[in-house]
C-alpha cells in the first residue's frame, strides 16, 4: 500500500488536543477516501458507565469511528467528542490507538487489576478493515490470553478468522466468547445500510468456523429495523439462518436511535424510504429507544422462532434485549476536555498523546 502524509499533521493535532497524531491517507481502492488518525493512548481499559444495562465493566476498543459505515450506528455521535462531524466523518475519518497492544499488557500487569471480564467491539468494530493495516487485535488478544484474563468479542467482521488460533490458545486458559452481529439477511437491505461490511451469508459463515472450532459463538440480531426487516416471515428467516450456523444463542435487539446516528438514520430515511418517515416519528416519539410493547413483540417472535429452531437466547444479553439496552452509553459528555482529553464510549477519560 502506498501512504501519503508520513509526517505529523499540525491540524490533526490541534484536533485532537495533541501534537503527537499522524494522519494517513493511501490510495487503495477499498480505502479511498479514509483518513487514519494515529494516537497514542494513555489508557485503552476503559470502564463501563454504572448505570449500564450491559453485563460487563471494562471494554477495550483501539479505533473510533468505524469505515462499516452503518447508518444506523449509535456510536456516531462520539465522534461530535472531537469536533467532527457524526455522518461521513465517523465513517471516514478513523482514530487508530497504535500503542493499544503494549499499554493493555501494562494495564493487566497492574496490582490494582482483578482480572473482570473484558468486552471488544461494544463502541465500534475492533475488525472493522483497518485492522487488516494496523493488526492491533493479535497483541491485544495476546496480552489477554497471557494474563489467562476473560473476554468477549462482537463484530461484524470476518477479519476475526485470521486471529482463529489465538482465540482457541485463549479459550484453553479463560472464558472467550464471540457474537456476530446479524440483524438480517435481506441482501439489498444490507447493501443500503451496512455497506462497508461483510455479507450477512459471510458473517453466518465465520460463526459455523468459529463454532466448529470450539469458540462458543451467538448472534445478536441487531438491529431489527422497523418496517423494513420486522415482519414475522422476515424474522423466521433470519433466525432460520443464525440457528443453521450453528450458533448458540440468538438474541434481537430492536434499532435505536440516539443522537447523531438519528438524525444520520432519518436523513437516509428520507432518501430511501420517505413514506416511512412518519411511522418512525410515531414510533420513536417516545425518545431513542422504540415503545416497550414493539420490543416485547419483537423479542418474543424471535424466541419462538429460536425455539422452533434450536437455538435459545444469549444468557448474558437477555435481560439489555428485554430493556432495549444494545451497546454502552456514552452520556452527555462535552466535545473535548482538556489537555486533549476526550471523552471514551465507556463514559471515562482517555488522554491522546
């Protein structure tokens, strides 16, 4: 691959609130257009919000803003954090924590680390495309499986494959777990909204490569579009789908729409479906989640579905999928703090050096 711009970018840097960033750019046909933002972390185990839904304290993610480019993304509006905007910017300007791997191994090495859990993919994909450039998940992966510490992993891609044997050496010495994300198999639906990823057929496929290996794998079938992915016959065949990829557990999550990614949501709305507009008003009048008694009907569709085909409910997701809970919130944190310090999805404070 050839990369332009080598050297530290000024105005990166005063973006981020930092002179050590350097912003690349290279010419490849699946990358143009993207900008890479290289920082240097001063932490990467980020603590999860107490008021979260989610079962789970501590995530890790080394990038921000996410080249899947899903219009529904509820992490769009971190990006707001550092002075960009929530739509093209989050899915073309990419923050890459170069030192992840290194600062993780610190970090575990602590006295004061007890060792919980620790969950990856929760903000944005960690095996989005640029990990196929940046390979930050096989030392982070390394240093968890050196520590024997627990973990978790949700993608929508299929990278994870080529880091197969790290995850079955962990899975000998801890408790590893990974969840595809599928919220359908409409092939023109994924196309419009999730362009940047894997097909859904691709995703299932990984999951009955990563069952056949022994690595315990569910999906969570997120999310269930209104009016356009929720009619019974299209619920049946996607879990018809996730329980013939052998997966363990299926557990839907209905599509919310929280700032920034509504408003990213609604503007595609408008451009492809505009009679539905004012059903989506109707339905998310209420704030950013869908009324309770849709997500009730939703979630138990699915199970009855899952139990028709073998395949039950995440354990670990089934109280946040009856709550309508789907990753960790932000919370309303400023657009930079400082010193350069901006606010993490995990609600706590990263510095980028």
């Amino acid at each position: 691959m050839r990369w332009d711009g080598l050297g530290a970018d000024d105005s990166a840097g005063a973006l981020f609130g930092t002179s050590a960033v350097t912003s690349r750019t290279f010419d490849t046909p699946g990358f143009r257009g993207i900008t890479f933002h290289e920082v240097r972390a001063r932490s990467i185990l980020n603590r999860v919000p107490a008021g979260s839904r989610m079962r789970f304290d501590w995530t890790v993610n080394p990038y921000r803003g996410c080249s899947h480019a899903c219009v529904y993304c509820f992490a769009r509006r971190t990006h707001s954090y550092l002075d960009l905007d929530t739509g093209r910017d989050f899915d073309s300007q990419i923050v890459v924590k170069v030192n992840a791997p290194e600062l993780l191994r610190q970090e575990l090495a602590s006295p004061r680390w007890r060792g919980e859990h620790v969950a990856m993919g929760t903000n944005v994909d960690c095996y989005q495309r640029a990990e196929g450039r940046y390979q930050l998940m096989p030392g982070i992966l390394g240093a968890l499986r050196d520590r024997a510490n627990p973990f978790s992993i949700l993608t929508k891609g299929s990278l994870i494959l080529r880091d197969l044997e790290l995850l079955r050496d962990a899975a000998r010495v801890t408790s590893v777990s990974v969840a595809l994300s599928v919220g359908f198999t409409d092939g023109g639906l994924w196309r419009d909204v999730e362009p940047g990823t894997p097909s859904p057929e691709t995703r299932l496929a990984v999951c009955r490569t990563l069952a056949a290996n022994g690595i315990p794998t569910s999906v969570l079938m997120a999310p269930v579009l209104p009016f356009l992915s929720d009619s019974p016959a299209q619920l049946r065949a996607t879990v018809r789908a996730i329980a013939g990829a052998g997966a363990t557990s299926v557990t839907p999550l209905v599509l919310h729409l929280r700032p920034g990614a509504r408003e990213w949501y609604t503007a595609w709305l408008a451009r492809r479906h505009p009679h539905l507009l004012r059903r989506y008003e109707a339905l998310y009048a209420g704030g950013s989640y869908a009324p309770k008694w849709y997500q009730r009907r939703i979630t138990r569709q699915v199970h009855e579905f899952a139990a028709e085909f073998g395949c039950g409910p995440a354990r670990g997701f089934r109280d946040a999928a009856a709550d309508g809970a789907e990753e960790p919130d932000t919370g309303g944190a400023p657009a930079r703090g400082d010193g350069g310090r901006v606010p993490e999805e995990g609600g706590t404070q990263l510095t980028l050096m």
